[in-house]
C-alpha cells in the first residue's frame, strides 16, 4: 500500500553521533534536540508554526521529559504541535515514523515534526519508594547500565540474546569479524571527499553547546569516538562471554546524538521538498517478536510484514539498511530472507557508528533515503530489532515526483 504521509526531500538531518561520555555528555538529549531541529527548520526556511503533530522518541529520560513533545515543540518554535512522546527501545525511530505516518492517514494533519534523540551518557539513577519494604527501604535503578545488563523477562543480558542465536544458527565469530571489515569498508565510503555522503543530511559542522545554551563550548566535525576494525585487530579478541562468538569488535557501542525527519500530506510535501523532482512515499510498516532471549531473531518476522503491507518483496528492494547491535544480525537476517549480506548499509550502520537507542533507526532511514536518491530511486527498506526480543521493519520508495511516481 501507499500511504497519505511523505517525506519531503532533504526535510530530515541528524547530528553527528557522539560517543558515550563524550562532547554531547553534558546536554539534556531533548534540550539538545530542539535546539537542533530549530536551527535546521530555519536553514530550510520551514515555518515551525505550521506544524499541527509532533511526535518524540527517546529511550532515556532527561529532567523535565515529562512534559514530552508539547515542551519540545515549544522550545523549537511549534506552539500549535500536539503529540505523543514514544520509548520503544531500538525500535523508537520506527515507531515513531509509524504514528506520524498515521495521524496523517486518517486526516488529523497535515504536517508533521518527528524527533527522536537520546544520551546514554550520565543516564539517570532512579529510586523507587517501598513504604513496606524492610526498614522502609526502595529499590533502585541505574536507567542506563541495569537495562543493558537485564532483560527482566528473562534475566538474561542483551550479548545474551546475540549469543543464542549465534548457537542455534550456528554463526562463528569469523563470520561475524568478516561482516565488521564489510561495514568499516563502507562506513569508510560515507567519509570520502571530505564525507561528502554524510553532509547530505548530517549537521555538520555542528557547534556544542554549554548545557545552559546561551555559548558555544566546542564543535563536532562528523561522528566522535569511532574505532575502524582492522582484520588484525579484530583477531586478537576474545569473545565477551566465556565459550562464546561475540567479540567487542562484532558489537556496537553506546553513543549519544539526535535526528529528525518531516512528514506532510504529498501537496505540503512538494512546497517543503528541497527538490520537487524527487518523491519519497511510505509503504509499509512490520513488527515482530522472536522468543524469550533470541532477539536478533525478530527481524526477520517484522522484515515479512513490512513487505507484505508494502506487497513487495525482498528481491525489489535496491538497498537495505539494518540497526546492527550485533554482526550476526546482518548475517541472520542475510540467511533467511536471501539478501547479500555485503549489500546492505552501503554507506554505515550503527554497528560502526554508535547507538544512542532513540535516533539510531531515524538516522539509518535517513541514510537509506539518500542512497536511494543517489541510484537515481526505487525500494527500500530498513530493519531492526529491540529489546524485549522485538523488531520493526519500514518499507519506502524514493521516485520521480514530476510523473507522480
């Protein structure tokens, strides 16, 4: 199917992603966020006062979150936006693009402001009061770390889930560092000519502010923190768990950092695309969930639906872009859909360029949009799976808007 909603061209940025207690340590994620987006709608001479619907994603919380979209819209200009704020873990971006996508379906806007951000670094440490605990004594909670190291269903770490699959389907980690020299490779390509694909979307260079926003502290010049495995270096690790395959180098790692995409109804799409030849168009969407501790798994089940809402298949898609917390996702997901493993995420991936959780997904369909617009249009689709053993899929279709393609 075709959906009302579309994305403008060129009405979508990211910031650079910072690694974990790095340049973008010291800033709220939502306060950074808006400030972002309202210089980037100002730059692309958007109105933010025209914008009926916003939805934020975050995974995070920051102080004062509880106040959501309607406090971002606010610091960023658009004071007639309502809306939803949205965790779902790794899936948020895709989420995200969905509710978006459907209050424009059923008429309820006309325009609408996604944002999605997140700072893993600092990460909150929450208490929980129990009056009839012993002593009167809560429990407590380091938002950031505990999540990463416990799935509560099953009590089990995300590695965990990476490590079953990796047994049941029988992946080596040889396999695993042969995808990581694939993705640094073309990580690499996103940087050539001075990272000439990355300064097709991303904010760059991208001034930092002090947490109180009224100075500039420093600047980001293209994602910070970033290792490019070597064949060499990725040979003398060791699996994280004892007798397992996952490496450090076949994981990725937490980083910070925002991103944002614009949808409209196809006439308000054409007044804010930055090329009106150019039509970008959402097809479907897909969810699904593996069992309890397999999550790499539920990519595949979100990946079917979402072609079948879109009745495609996988061999019409011309690029796929995946969020790969681990190597073996992409070698998993390669296997049973019969897509090249060395095919996708032409340009990076989150395996490389880090995963603030929020954004990482808006930032690879970003990336997946300027592919797309670069092999002159067609299909495409982004993956990824999330914690609780669940995933989300979107298909989309970048083509000729002058023939209404």
């Amino acid at each position: 199917m075709s959906y009302k909603a579309e994305i403008p061209y060129k009405a979508y940025w990211s910031t650079p992603f910072a690694k974990w207690q790095g340049s973008l340590a010291h800033l709220s994620s939502v306060e950074l966020a808006a400030y972002v987006a309202k210089g980037q709608l100002a730059e692309r001479k958007i109105e933010a006062e025209q914008f009926e619907f916003g939805v934020l994603g975050f995974s995070v919380p920051q102080k004062h979150s509880f106040y959501g979209l309607p406090w971002l819209a606010a610091m960023v200009g658009a004071n007639r936006a309502v809306g939803p704020t949205i965790g779902q873990a790794c899936a948020t971006s895709v989420r995200v693009l969905s509710t978006g996508t459907q209050e424009i379906e059923t008429g309820n806007a006309d325009t609408a402001l996604l944002v999605t951000c997140d700072r893993t670094s600092n990460g909150p440490h929450l208490y929980y009061p129990n009056p009839r605990g012993p002593g009167g004594t809560g429990a407590h909670e380091d938002w950031v770390m505990d999540n990463f190291s416990c799935d509560p269903n099953g009590g089990h770490a995300m590695i965990n889930t990476a490590e079953n699959v990796a047994a049941k389907h029988a992946i080596t980690t040889e396999e695993q560092h042969d995808v990581v020299m694939c993705r640094t490779e073309q990580y690499s390509a996103a940087l050539r000519d001075e990272r000439a694909f990355q300064k097709c979307y991303m904010v760059s260079s991208m001034d930092i502010p002090t947490a109180n926003f009224r100075k500039t502290a420093g600047v980001l010049d293209g994602d910070e923190g970033i290792t490019l495995s070597t064949v060499e270096g990725l040979a003398r690790l060791r699996p994280v768990v004892e007798g397992g395959t996952v490496t450090f180098g076949g994981q990725t790692h937490p980083a910070d950092g925002n991103a944002s995409i614009i949808l409209a109804t196809a006439d308000k799409a054409r007044e804010m695309s930055a090329d009106k030849n150019i039509r970008i168009k959402i097809l479907g969407f897909g969810s699904g969930r593996a069992e309890k501790g397999y999550m790499p798994e539920a990519i595949v089940p979100a990946a079917r639906r979402a072609l079948a809402a879109s009745g495609l298949t996988i061999g019409d898609m011309v690029a796929i872009n995946s969020h790969n917390p681990f190597a073996l996702n992409d070698i998993y997901f390669s296997r049973e859909m019969g897509f090249d493993v060395a095919k996708m995420n032409n340009y990076g991936c989150s395996l490389i360029w880090g995963h603030p959780q929020g954004p990482t997904g808006m930032r690879s369909i970003i990336e997946l949009i300027e592919e797309l617009v670069q092999r002159g249009g067609g299909y495409g689709m982004f993956e990824g799976c999330a914690a609780g053993d669940t995933a989300m899929a979107v298909v989309i279709h970048v083509g000729d808007g002058s023939k209404g393609l």
